[in-house]
C-alpha cells in the first residue's frame, strides 16, 4: 500500500502535512512516497496550486491540510482490502 504526497521546497503547509502523516502511518505498512511537484512539469501543471496533495494512486485524498477522517477511512478501506488476502495465503 502506498500514498503519494505531492509538495514543494519551501512550502511550510507540505511540511506540515508531511510530519502529521509519518507518525500517523508508521506501523500500518503504508509507505508514503514524496515527490516535488516541481521536479515534473506534467504533475507541476496539474497539482501546482494545490499543494500538498496527498493521493492515492491518482485519487485525491486531500489538499492544503491533512484530512484526517479521509485518511482513516482509506486506511480502513485498504486494510480491509488486504485483510482477506492474508487469510487466505
């Protein structure tokens, strides 16, 4: 399971989102990937103005500030997900 946090050098709410999402999913095998939004002109043109962005896949999970009840429920969602795999295997 992976999250992609969308942000920017210099971006204090990036930075905000960043350090209120690691502790909130650390132990839940969730890994979260960083990327600048501008390190890439197609993300940078799509995204620039709505830093950070925190995604799924290319689902929008939220944008500006960590929704935390959108957070729980894809983390729900993606255990439940798993949670049969496991039992089979």
């Amino acid at each position: 399971m992976e999250l992609t946090l969308l942000t920017r050098a210099y971006c204090h709410l990036c930075d905000e989102m960043r350090q209120t999402l690691e502790p909130l999913l650390a132990g839940t095998g969730v890994t979260l990937r960083v990327i600048d939004v501008d390190d890439d002109a197609a993300l940078e043109a799509r995204w620039s103005a709505e830093v950070p962005v925190l995604l799924d896949d290319d689902a929008l999970l939220c944008a500006h500030r960590l929704d935390r009840a959108a957070l729980a429920s894809w983390l729900r969602a993606s255990a439940a997900a798993v949670a049969p795999e496991q039992k089979i295997g």
